[in-house]
C-alpha cells in the first residue's frame, strides 16, 4: 500500500510540474490532451471485463468500455484537430 | 514484469505527452505521443490481462471508436468547449462502473480498498452528471446563467453530507445497494454542484471535473491495484488543478467565487430600467470611419465565430491594411468560450499570429486608437467589469475601449452578453452600433471600404 502511495506523491508532483508554465493560448488544447490521458481508465475496464464472472460484472465492464473507449479516440482527435490549426 | 515496463513507457508517454502539450512548437508531437502510451497501454492490458470475454471487449472499443472518432471529427470548433465536456463525462462514468463492477467482483475487501471504491463511484457520478450540465449550458439546450433552486444551497449540502456518510457506511458494511446509492448520490450532487456557476465560468468548471475525473482514475487504480491508473490519473488531477486555477487567474476570478459566488450576490442588478439611448450607425458610416483612422484594433468574440465571420474579419483588415490603417487583434485571455479558444478559431481563418495581441500590450496604448472594432464580444469589454463592484463580472480584466478615441460595437441584438450582464459601453456617446448578424455587417464593410 505504501508503494502505490509513494506514487500517488511523485506523480502529484510531476503534473504540478509539467503543466507550471503554459500560456493561455494552449490552455484549451491543454485541458483537452489531458481529457484524452485519463481516459486509461480503458485499461482498467479491459481488466476488469476480462476477469469478469458474473453478468452484472460483464454489462458493467462492457459499459465502461465502450465509454472509456469514446473518451481516448475522442480526446485525442479532438486535441489534433487544434492543434492541427497552430502549424504554420 | 514486461506488464509493467509497457505500463512504464505508457506512463512516461503521458508526461512527456502534457510537457509537450504545454509549449506551442511541440504540442502536436505531445499529442501524439500521449495517444501512442495510450496505445501501448491498451495492448498490454488486452494481451495480458484478460481471461476471457476477448470478443465482447474488441466490440465494445470498435463501437467506442465508431462513436467517439465522427463524434470528435465533426464537430464545429466554436462547439470543442462542450464536446471536451462530454468527452470527460463518459470517462467520469467509465471510472465510476470500473469500481463498481470490481466491487462486486471481490466479495471479501478490504477497508482501504473499499475506500477507494466509494472515492471512485462518487468522483466518478460527479463528474459525469457535472460535465453532462455543463454541456447542456454551453450548447444553450438549458439557460447559460446561474441556476438557483429554492434551497439550492442546503440541498447541496444535504447531497454533500449523505454522500459522505454512505461512503462511511459502505466502508463499514459492504454492501451493492449502498455503492448503487452512493452513485446516484453523487449524480445529484454534481448536477447541484454546477447548476449554480454560469455564463463566462462554465469553462472553468469543465476543466475542474477534468482534474476530478483524472482523480477518480487515480482511485481506481487503488481499486484495481494498476499503478498506470495511479500515475496518469493523478497527473490529470494535479495538472487538470493547476491549469483550473489558471484558467480562474486569466479571468482575475478566485475559484471560490467561481463556484460558490452565485450563491451570494446576483440581486445586484435590476436598476435602471428606463429607456436609455443608443446611437447607431450606417454600414457606410462605419466604413468611413475605418478608413480614414490610422490605428484600429479588432475586438473579435465568440459571436464572431458563431456567424462564422472569421474568414470576412481577415479580408477586412487586409483591406484596411492596403489603405495604410495599422490594424490589430485584441485577444482576450477568455475570448470565445475557453481561454485559447479564440487563437484556434482566428488560426483557422489563417489570421497570422502576430497581429494577435494580448491585453497587456493593447490597453496601455488605448487612447491613441482611434476605433475600437468590437465584433460578437460583449462581456470583454463591459467597463462594468473594472467600475462597478456589483457587477457579476466585477475583477475580470477587460479590454478597456470605452477610453479609445471611438468604438465600433457589432452586434445582432440588445441581448446581453454570455454573463447576461448589461453593457455600459453601448449607451457611451463614443460608441456606433452596427446591427445584424457579424458575418454579412463585415462583407458590406468590406464593400464599402472598397468604395472609399
């Protein structure tokens, strides 16, 4: 348990960090890319639909699946298609 | 072991991912290398990780691909504020039903997992009822203000507090029906939890359930003891923090006041009531006005975007430039709906970058400009925001126009702002108002420039 609160800390940390010194212009983009990285949660569901035994566990899983997936393609489509507008 | 090294890499691939999405020449390439960890990720959990219902789960991501891709694609770049929000939605509500789905998976828990179920399902219901508001107030399917419910605030509390103690309850006694009920809790108080906050401050919202979602994803990598979940999801939820108080510092607004302001005050208004004038203006007063100044800075607003008039504001700062009128961009740190929004709309249209200015650089020379051009902006601009204490927007920096030597205001009707505040700008002497939708007054300008 210690170990996972030790990186709970770090990580903590780490996003303080990264995220310190942007200009307002990203802050969009920014918030958006960071919308699509939480959208791992899709590992999470993967797992838990794989182990699955019961039929509720299964609807369940199958149901953040699916949502979870729409999160990351959509997240990370959504953050290109600004991103796509900076380039020179 | 090779699980966690690829969950390693797919770790180090987020962070490296919001480094690079926080500088302008290296946001792209972040993008992509988040959306690479996250493939990394995937992979790894799918080879690894299940036993069986393989079919099941490959559908459920082609359906999600299906949905989210058109979904992502098609949307209009006035309307990404929203679609980000619902996007964030349904991750909120993934992390929520992971938790529940192992809850009853594992009959015999202990306390601290059963803790970080309950933080999960309620982080979770939050943040998806939230964002599905928030959505609905940026889409204007609902009022875009501030709603108050009779007793709004104790109901809130009410939610806060049996949320709470059914968390207590079902880390006390293990039971389905109370993490069900948790969760249906935690929708209520979401949607108690946002209804309040309107106009301008919606986006600030969205990105606070941003860094929640993030969190519920961090806790449920208790849950499922997955350090990756642990590491992104808390990246999000520091990051997502740090870049909501951002986001409230650019508009000179505290959080607390944000989400809780509209509880106090908002009685404020309701004064002056009477017929008070404004003066109006032909296309070809305006066109005459433009023409012959030296200095002119556009002020354009998410009403510009919305008439889709990006690309007719650039053709008329072109001609204007032809005559030798020095022109450029006021951009505020909140212009459209989302700081930044408005540098990717005007990117769009090809607007180059350096005729994009920030307040810092507009306002101290103001008063040598000789015409403000105010297009479908509103609340930006409001003196209100800097004279008038009462005012709703009160703190929030402005462009301040009202002090140039005169001021064009473009707009479709008398309605107020975003913030639904009236504008002591349009009743200044100084002020010209062009009616009609922003698209078709800026190609009649354009026009009649050319006819100069």
């Amino acid at each position: 348990m210690i170990d996972l609160l030790t990186i709970f800390v770090l990580a903590v940390f780490v996003g303080f960090e990264v995220v310190s010194k942007v200009s307002t212009i990203l802050h969009t983009p920014l918030m958006s890319g960071a919308n699509a990285i939480h959208g791992v949660i899709l590992v999470g569901a993967i797992l838990i639909t794989g182990s699955a035994q019961t039929t509720l566990e299964l609807v369940l899983g199958l149901l953040a699946v699916f949502l979870a997936t729409v999160n990351v393609v959509g997240g990370f489509v959504v953050t290109d298609r600004m991103l796509e507008m900076f380039k020179k | 072991m090779t699980v966690q090294l690829m969950y390693l890499v797919a770790a180090l691939c987020f962070i490296l991912a919001l480094k690079g999405l926080s500088s302008p020449k290296y946001a792209r390439y972040g993008n992509f290398i988040g959306a690479f960890g996250m493939l990394v990720a995937v992979v790894t959990a799918y080879v690894h990780g299940v036993v069986h219902n393989g079919l099941l789960i490959l559908v459920a991501i082609a359906l999600g691909v299906v949905v989210g891709i058109p979904a992502a694609r098609a949307v209009k770049m006035t309307a990404i504020p929203q679609m980000v929000a619902l996007f964030n939605g349904v991750g909120g509500a993934a992390a929520a039903l992971v938790a529940l789905a192992e809850f009853f998976a594992v009959p015999d828990s202990t306390v601290l997992f059963r803790l970080a179920t309950v933080l999960t399902v309620l982080i979770g219901s939050v943040s998806f009822s939230g964002s599905v508001v928030t959505f609905l107030k940026l889409q204007e399917l609902m009022t875009t203000r501030p709603v108050l419910l009779p007793a709004g605030q104790q109901l809130a509390i009410a939610a806060g507090v049996s949320s709470v103690a059914l968390c207590a309850l079902t880390m006390a006694v293990p039971n389905g029906f109370l993490l069900w009920l948790l969760a249906v809790v935690g929708l209520a108080l979401g949607v108690l939890f946002v209804l309040p906050v309107g106009g301008a401050d919606v986006p600030i919202a969205i990105s606070l359930l941003n860094a929640f979602t993030g969190l519920a994803v961090a806790a449920s990598g208790y849950v499922l003891a997955n350090t990756l979940l642990i590491v992104a999801g808390t990246l999000v939820g520091a990051s997502g923090t740090i870049l909501t108080r951002l986001m409230a510092q650019a508009m000179g607004r505290s959080l607390t006041n944000i989400l809780f302001g509209a509880f106090k005050a908002t009685s404020a208004t309701a004064q002056q009531e009477e017929q008070r004038t404004v003066k109006s203006g032909t296309v070809e007063d305006v066109a005459i006005l433009l023409g012959y100044a030296n200095n002119v800075v556009v002020v354009p607003g998410y009403g510009l975007a919305v008439a889709q008039a990006q690309h007719a504001v650039r053709e008329l700062v072109a001609q204007l430039e032809r005559r030798g009128v020095a022109v450029s961009y006021g951009i505020h740190p909140v212009a459209g709906r989302m700081p930044g929004h408005m540098n990717v709309l005007l990117a769009e249209a090809d607007v180059p970058y350096e005729q994009l200015k920030e307040l810092d650089d507009v306002n101290p020379g103001i008063t040598s400009v000789d015409v403000a051009v105010v297009v479908g902006a509103n609340d930006v601009v409001n003196p209100g925001a800097r004279d008038e204490p009462s005012s709703p927007i009160y703190g929030m920096p402005i462009f301040d126009v009202d002090r140039a030597k005169s001021v064009v205001f473009m707009k479709r009707s008398m309605r107020p702002g975003f913030a639904g505040v009236d504008n002591e700008l349009l009743y200044n002497p100084k002020t010209t108002l062009l009616f009609g939708d922003a698209k078709e007054s800026l190609t009649k300008l354009l026009a009649a420039v050319k006819q100069l």
